[in-house]
C-alpha cells in the first residue's frame, strides 16, 4: 500500500493568498486595515459574533464614530449604546458587555487593551476566538483564530481530524506552520465565504480543488 503523502500546506496557503484579492476580506480584517486601534479592533469583533460582516461594518462605523475609546464609550447610557449597534445579534447583551469590558480597561489596565490571550480571555464575553483574531488584527500578533470557516476548511482538506472548533485551534497550534498563522483565519474565511461554503461548495471554480481530498462533502458544484 503507497503511504499517504502528508498535506502540503506551505503550497494550500500560497493558492488561497494568490487568490485572495477576488475575495472580500473579513469585515475585521477591513476594518483592521483601515488603521483601526485594538480597542476599535475588539468593539467590532465583540459585535461581530452571530452577525453578518455587512451588519457588523455598519454597526461598529456607527458606534465607533461616537466612542473611540474606553473612556468615550463609558459615557454612553447602554441603551444609547443599543441604538448605534442594532440589529446585530444579541445587542442588549453586547451594549452591556461593551460598557464592562470598558469600565475594565480603564480600571485595570490603563485604558489599554491587553495584548496577552490571558488577559483578554479575562474580559467578560471575550472567548478564545475573539481573543485570538484581536492578538491578529489589533496586534499583529502571531495567533490562531477558529471560527467554522477556519475548522470545516482545516477538517476537510484533511489538514487535521477534529471535532469542535477548540480542538481544531489546539491541532493546529501544534500543527500549522507559525509563519501561517497571522494570515490563516483571514484567508480561509474569504475562501469560505465565497467558494468553499458549508453545503454543496464551488469544487469547479476551486483553485486548490486538485489538493483536496474533499473530506465529509457530499454534493459540489
């Protein structure tokens, strides 16, 4: 029996980097890029979660020309804060959790955002995932951000065997490349949006559709 050759990654995200500018990027890569601070770059990922990149860009222009800082948005009344963010998901909570996590900044740790998983996973509402891509985008620090895009695309082109998007960024710590790991959620998530989708994904206009081993896909187009 021939042994299985291993997945070239280094030659996966060179095809997707190559690719990329057809692809819009992350709503939290755009706004990243358009010099935003590490406080801009955790209010918008915090409003992100459950929400579309469409309604998360307008609803985080709309806070953040009003409160730039902790010490702005402290001085928001919640349900003015409600206002600016609606409708992303959950917004009463989101309002709410904005707030404590400002209060928490200014009390604790100089206004600043931590630049430490710890520190950030720390905060309330702050999860793993959220914490990684504010290391990436808001620091350029080297860290892996899983979200379903990242852990469907990383189990089905066999990359890693995993079942929760948790266990996918532990196989990955291990695995990837560190080199990879600042651009890795921003590539697949462009690429997951647009041609590599959850159900019945575009194989025919896939540009690494030759490497993939098409793992647990039953229909293509």
């Amino acid at each position: 029996m021939t042994p299985q050759r291993s997945f070239d990654i280094d030659r996966f995200v060179a095809v997707i980097e190559a690719n990329y500018r057809q692809w819009n990027p992350p709503i939290i890569t755009f706004i990243a890029n358009r010099g935003a601070t590490p406080f801009e770059v955790l209010v918008s990922t915090l409003l992100s979660l459950r929400t579309k990149d469409e309604v998360t860009g307008v609803a985080a222009q709309r806070l953040l020309a009003v409160a730039r800082t902790p010490e702005s948005m402290v001085k928001l009344p919640a349900r003015e804060i409600e206002t600016l963010i609606y409708p992303v998901g959950f917004y009463p909570t989101k309002a709410k959790r904005l707030l404590s996590i400002s209060r928490i900044l200014l009390d604790r740790h100089g206004g600043k955002v931590p630049d430490t998983l710890e520190e950030l996973t720390a905060l309330p509402g702050v999860g793993r995932k959220t914490a990684n891509l504010v290391l990436v985008e808001g620091f350029k620090i080297p860290a892996i951000c899983v979200d379903t895009h990242v852990h469907r695309i990383s189990n089905r082109i066999g990359y890693v065997k995993t079942k929760t998007p948790d266990k996918t960024e532990q196989a990955l710590r291990k695995k990837l490349p560190r080199r990879h790991w600042v651009r890795y959620n921003e590539l697949l998530v462009a690429f997951g949006q647009v041609l590599c989708r959850p159900v019945s994904p575009f194989c025919s206009r896939c540009p690494v559709a030759a490497m993939c081993p098409r793992i647990g896909v039953d229909r293509h187009r």
